[in-house]
C-alpha cells in the first residue's frame, strides 16, 4: 500500500498544485515538469529487462526524414505550427514524455456532471506526467522499452557516423511511444462524449474485457492483443492486469489513467482511485481508472511472420505495431454497458472484424465502416502537389501530400494527417470537436449540420492539441521505419516455413499476369496513360520490372528471361559498389521498391465497391474536417450521381427513387491502394467484407498463425475473383448485415428523444446508420450489399486465377 500511495503522490502531485493555481478561465495553467526519476515507485520492475538482439523476420527500413528531404519528398503541406506552438516549443521539448497524455483539472463549482454539451470551457489541460525511458544501452523498465531498443538498435546501420545514427534511432524511439502511448487527454471522447449517446450515461462506458480475469481469452473473445508485460491480477490488483507499466491496462493500445475521485453531495471523498479498498462495481462505474486510446490500439497485430504459440499470450517479439488488427471485433467492446438494442450498440454491429466506422463520432450519417492503413514502405508512396490554404495565416499556395485515407482525403501533407487522426479518436473533443458537431434532434437553423474544425481556434483553447503537434515529426520518422511482412521469410508456430504455402513455379506467369490485369491500379510505377486500357502494352511495360522484394526478384521471372542477354542489358545494371543488381534497385536502392498501389483516384462507380464510405464527406467543404482537405480535393470533377431514394425507415414510401443526387465537392472516389502483404491482410476491400476470418480447431479462437492467414488470403482471394452478379454461377453470396433482434429506434444520433420507431429483426443495419436525422426525408447514402464490386479478373481462367495467387504470396 505505501509503494502504490509513493507512487500517486508523484505521478498525481504536479496535477493537485495546478488544480490548486487554475484560475477561472478558459486558457490553459501552467504545465508541471516532468518527473525525471527512474525508480521502483515509477517503474516496479527497471532495470529487469535486457535489450535483445535477436534479429526481425518482419521488413524495417532505415529511413530518415533527412532521407526524404534529400530525395525532396518533404516537407509536405503548408501548416508550419500554431503561435502557441511555436512560444511553447522549448517546454514542450524538455516535457517530452510528459506531455504524452492529459487530462483536464475542472475550475471551482464545475466538473464532469455540470459540462454540457457544446458548453463553455471551465477547465485547464494539463499533463498526466510519465517519465523518459533509460538509453538503449542499459536495461530497460519494461519490456516494451527492451523491444523499442531492439526495434532501433536495427536500424541505420549504414550511418557511419555514431553520433548521427544514435539520433536518428533516439528520434524513431520516440515516435515508436508517441505511436504507443500518446493519448494526448482522448479519454474525455468516451466518458464525456460517448456517455451522451447511451441510457445510462458514463454508467454505460466500460470495458469488462479489462477485468485480469478476461486475461486468458481476450484474444479469443475480442481480438484484442494482451500486453506482453503484464500477468494475470488478483484482489491486490483490484481485478486488473499486473504490469511492468503503471499505465497499462493490460491491453495494447488501452492506457489507464486514475480517475477523479467519487464525492458526495457534501464534497467528501468517498472513493479514492489511488487508495481506496476494491468496490464490486468500481470497474462498472470506472471509479478507479479512465482509459485513453493511442493510435496503435488499432494498428497493432500480431506479426504475421513470427505469430504467438498463444494468441492470448504473445511475446513482444510476435508483436507488429503498424500492420492493423483485422482480428479486433470493436462490436464486442465498446457500450458495453448500454442496453443490446441501445442505438450505439446496434450500430457497431455494422463493422466486420477488423473495422471500425471513424466516422460515427464526427457523424457523416453514412455506414461506412472501413479497415485500418497498413503502414508500410511509406517512403515510397506517391507524393502529390495540390493547392492548399494554411489554416492559420488562410493564405493559399501549392505544397506537397500523399492521398491518405480511404477516399484519399486528408490532402494536407502528412503532419496535420497524423495529428487530425488524434482528434478523431477523441483528443481535444470537447474544446475543439463536439461543439461543430450537429445538435441532437434539431431539424432546423445552423445546429442541423457540421461546421467547420478551426486549428487556430484548437491551439488557443486545447493546450493537448499543441502536445501532439509538437511531436508529430518524430511520429513520422518511425512510421516510414515499417516495411512489408513477407511470406517467404515467415515461419509457423510449428516451424513450417512460409516458403512451404507459395507455389513458386507459378509465379513468373502470376507476375505477367498481375502487369496487365492489375498494376495500372496497383503500382507505384505509373504506366502512361495512353497505355494504361491496353493489357498487352501495359505487360510491355512492365516487362523487366520487380514488383516484389529485391531478395526474391529471381522467382519473378522465368529461368529463360533472366538467361536472356537482351534481359540483362535492359533491365540489370551495377550498385555504387559494382553489385549486379536489377536496376530499379541498382539506381535507387530501397527506394526503387514497388509500393504496389498508385494513390491515384478512380471513382465509386467504377470500381462498383458498397459506395458509402467513397462518399464521405467530412472534409467538403464547411463539413468538420475541411481544413484537413486540399483545396484541389474540394474542386475534385464529379464522378457522377446515385439515385435519390426515400428514407427506408419511412412506412410505405421508403426505398423509393425520386430523381438523382449529384455528388460534389470532393467524395466519390476511392485511392488504388496498395498490395504490400495481401497476402497477410485479408479479408479484403475497404470493409473487409470480401473473405471470412478463419479459427483454431476450437471454433472460437481465431487463427493468427501463418497457415491461417494464408487460408484467409485464399478464401477470400476466391470470392475476390467471383462475379457479384445474383444471376451468375458461381457468384459471391451477397452479404448484408441486418439487426438480430426487434427493438425501438430514437432517430437521433444521441439515441435519445421520444419517438421511438419498431425496427424488425433482420433489417439491414444500413436503412437507419446511413440516414441523416437533421435531413430524415432521404437516404444519406442508400447501399446495402457490402461485398459487391472489384470485378476486374473475374474473366481469368482457373489457372490464370491460381497463377495470380500465388504471385500476390509473394508481395
């Protein structure tokens, strides 16, 4: 008890004495500097774990931001910093680790239960202090720290000066604990914003996965990736995971901070998070602990080379922090305490494993759930010159992006695309984000829509936005430190080796094969466009080109065409150091890898996929994310128009078609992205809805070893290569997801209001998520089946078909 009580005076200490300094205003209190002491009352365990040196099976790249500055692919965008930024940059640098989460300290007579929606701002933000990490070259307090240290200890060996390479890799380090701890005050997004939208309020926000005793099947039940570092807890936990970390929940990507404590109408403390004995109903009323989520809550998986023995017992070196979770099952977890047929309940069940609709919270009203980025080779992706207008000065002028999401929104360069990632998983929601937000219920005036996110406004009023901006560099230089996962390089859980699962003498003809049917869309060499709609000239032009991994160029291609001396003089040339190599790479390195995807833009309605989350609109203009949009996104052409269709919840007259609806202003397409690891990622498109997930003997554990994702990659490359057509035989089975049981709809985004619509079992979830509430009379976007669309290939033979399989193993 005295150990646990040392240990919140010092991380809570700096928080009470600026509580006690808040004056009541709206500006931010001075920020408490951050504990520095590396000792047993911060960490339990420091100094136990050594750095290994084992080597990764899995791709890094050493890749510096100086890199792609000398390669002139930085810097991007026009966003230079905000002016708090730029008066707090020393702090915030010495303040580093500190800075990594926040929380707010309410000023007197306000608090939690008094803060109403879109309401004045009566609190400060400041830091919930965690120290810096001990160099790499000591023993480390946790095992994440021992993996980060061997995580940069890999890279930039080249570097031959020590002291650049030792920067360089500190500098990733850093990245790779923003990427994993960084929450940056987001907790307010659950327990503030998501308690408006359920009965019961903050009652209803809690995560019974995070009780210790959920431990041995998180994986199995939730798809969730237990944190290495931490074992099964008892009563002197208080029923949570024991953990090297003190802000681990036990779970990666779920950080615990204490929570205020409970008063009485009186004000008398009457539950102490950081002292008071165990209540039953402490976990359901998160007495004791608040939880922030860092981005790679979604990102992180299970390296697919190198899986766990036990998926629910993995090690850190089984862990991939930027490949995303298609496992994690985001219906199971969230509202967890809401009612089964509560609104919030019954539309996550719109999101396949390993989806998530981004847009629920800063509402687009339209079901799209969508997978996360697999974050590799980023240095290699397309970079793009738009105009944009800087969000501070409102000057317009030309700067540098790469497409980013879904719909190749977020054309802003890729400082402010990292940083707006936070503000939708929650950092700054009350200050910045939920007062544009659309007011509950309102059909009328300028409450019925989104208005527009203002970064200068943020700045100036959300002290965490400027903790994040200050670290986004660093984010960036580890994230273009992740490669691809290769088949040929994986190893099962058994030892049977990934080179086992790949038919290899199929793949010269897969690679001809992939050159005309699939890489005008999927290459980062761009053929030109009077090439692009002929198959025969596209093969012509990729002929020579490795699409895959330099290590393996040779089973690309025939044994006839590597012997060929005109081969050789075409395609081959020497290194700086005399090296034969093939000459993409010969000239450029490992900047001369395909990144297999173009970023360029196709419309909807071309590619035929379920069009709701192509027609997302939140960066449009005056929609909530337009300053995170170029101005040449928001002058994007046309793609065309969709039927405008009549609400289907309407009695009688839903479902139908009066006219057409233009779309405008930037939605209607999707990116062509890229195949980097396809074969370790499905199920496939954009909504993981083309494949199914595949399971252990057991039936309920799902299997993440090798074997099991290449059964995935398989199943659901079959269904990829099927007609979507009803009439046609064999063709996809039509997948929509309906409501499994009868329940009363509030058509309101908050789930609140008094009328209430019977919904029946095995209505399709789309008929009400896709709906507007401000503007009811018409369907938002009216598209049902989930699985259609990507029909290119589908005309192949069989054995074109199983020859292209096997080619993408090896990409």
């Amino acid at each position: 008890m005295f150990k646990k009580l040392a240990l919140t005076m010092l991380l809570c200490a700096p928080l009470v004495a600026a509580a006690a300094d808040s004056k009541t205003t709206n500006k931010t209190a001075p920020a408490p500097a951050a504990p520095v002491a590396v000792n047993d009352q911060i960490w339990p365990e420091a100094g136990k774990y050594p750095v290994p040196a084992a080597p990764y099976s899995a791709t890094l790249r050493s890749i510096s931001l100086e890199d792609l500055l000398q390669r002139d692919l930085l810097p991007m965008g026009v966003y230079k910093g905000t002016p708090q930024l730029a008066a707090k940059r020393e702090w915030l640098d010495q303040n580093y680790y500190a800075t990594l989460a926040a929380r707010k300290v309410w000023h007197q007579g306000t608090g939690p239960s008094t803060h109403e929606f879109q309401g004045p701002i009566t609190w400060d933000v400041v830091p919930i202090p965690q120290p810096a990490p001990p160099p790499c070259d000591k023993p480390q307090p946790t095992g994440y720290d021992a993996e980060s240290c061997r995580y940069v200890n890999s890279l930039f060996k080249d570097v031959k000066d020590p002291a650049k390479a030792k920067a360089l890799r500190e500098q990733v380090r850093k990245g790779r604990d923003v990427w994993f701890k960084g929450t940056f005050g987001n907790q307010d997004e659950p327990y503030l914003h998501f308690s408006r939208t359920v009965p019961n309020g903050k009652a209803d926000i809690w995560y019974p996965w995070l009780d210790t005793r959920e431990r041995k099947t998180r994986f199995t039940k939730y798809g969730v990736i237990n944190d290495p570092d931490c074992t099964e807890g008892d009563a002197s936990t208080n029923w949570w995971d024991k953990c090297a970390d003190p802000h681990s929940s036990g779970v990666l990507g779920y950080r615990k901070y204490f929570a205020d404590p409970t008063k009485d109408s009186t004000g008398k403390v009457v539950f102490d998070p950081a002292s008071s004995p165990y209540q039953a109903d402490e976990l359901k009323k998160n007495k004791r602990f608040i939880i922030g989520h860092p981005c790679v809550q979604c990102h992180v998986s299970f390296d697919p080379t190198n899986p766990p023995a036990d998926p629910n017992s993995p090690k850190w070196e089984n862990i991939n922090a930027l490949i995303g979770n298609q496992h994690i099952n985001q219906p199971t977890m969230f509202f967890q305490g809401a009612p089964a047929d509560s609104l919030a309940r019954m539309a996550l069940q719109a999101g396949r494993r390993g989806t998530i609709d981004t847009s629920l919270v800063a509402n687009d009203f339209q079901n799209n759930p969508g997978t996360q980025n697999n974050i590799m080779d980023f240095h290699n992706r397309r970079v793009f010159t738009e105009m944009m207008k800087d969000p501070i000065t409102g000057e317009i002028k030309p700067g540098r992006t790469q497409h980013v999401l879904k719909g190749g929104e977020d054309t802003v360069g890729d400082h402010l695309a990292l940083i707006r990632v936070y503000v939708n998983i929650g950092m700054c929601t009350e200050e910045c984000w939920a007062p544009n937000f659309p007011e509950p219920g309102a059909l009328f005036g300028d409450k019925t829509s989104q208005r527009p996110f203002r970064i200068k406004q943020c700045a100036k009023d959300c002290d965490a936005w400027n903790y994040a901006d200050a670290k986004m560099d660093d984010l960036a230089a580890f994230l273009v430190t992740g490669g691809p996962t290769y088949l040929m390089r994986a190893k099962d859980v058994d030892g049977t080796p990934g080179t086992q699962m790949i038919d290899t003498a199929l793949v010269p003809k897969g690679r001809k094969i992939f050159a005309r049917e699939c890489a005008g869309c999927h290459s980062s060499l761009v053929a030109p466009e009077n090439v692009r709609n002929d198959k025969a000239a596209l093969e012509r032009f990729y002929a020579g080109h490795v699409f895959g991994k330099e290590d393996y160029w040779q089973i690309e291609f025939s044994e006839a065409e590597r012997n060929s001396p005109e081969f050789q003089a075409k395609y081959m040339g020497k290194d700086k150091s005399g090296k034969l190599r093939p000459k993409q790479f010969a000239e450029k390195d490992v900047f001369g890898q395909d990144w297999l995807g173009s970023d360029e833009l196709t419309a909807f309605n071309i590619i035929g996929t379920n069009s709701c989350r192509a027609l997302h609109d939140n960066h449009s203009q005056g929609h909530i994310f337009e300053e995170f949009s170029s101005e040449d996104y928001k002058k994007r052409a046309s793609p065309g128009v969709v039927p405008q269709v009549i609400n289907r919840m309407i009695p009688g007259l839903g479902g139908m078609k009066v006219g057409e609806r233009k779309i405008e202003g930037g939605p209607g397409y999707l990116r062509n992205i890229s195949l980097l690891s396809v074969w370790a990622t499905a199920p496939f498109l954009h909504n993981n809805a083309i494949g199914e997930v595949t399971f252990l003997k057991d039936g309920k554990t799902l299997d993440a070893s090798v074997r099991g994702r290449v059964k995935q990659f398989e199943i659901a490359y079959d269904e990829l290569m099927m007609s979507d057509n009803p009439n046609d035989k064999p063709h996809r089975p039509q997948k929509i997801t309906v409501t499994d049981r009868d329940f009363k709809l509030a058509p309101r985004e908050d789930g609140q209001g008094p009328i209430k619509l019977p919904v029946a079992k095995g209505t399709p979830l789309a008929n009400f998520t896709s709906s507007n509430p401000h503007s009811p009379l018409f369907m938002k976007c009216d598209d049902q089946v989930e699985n259609k669309g990507h029909q290119f290939g589908i005309s192949l033979s069989k054995d074109d078909k199983m020859a292209l399989r096997e080619f993408l193993k090896m990409m």
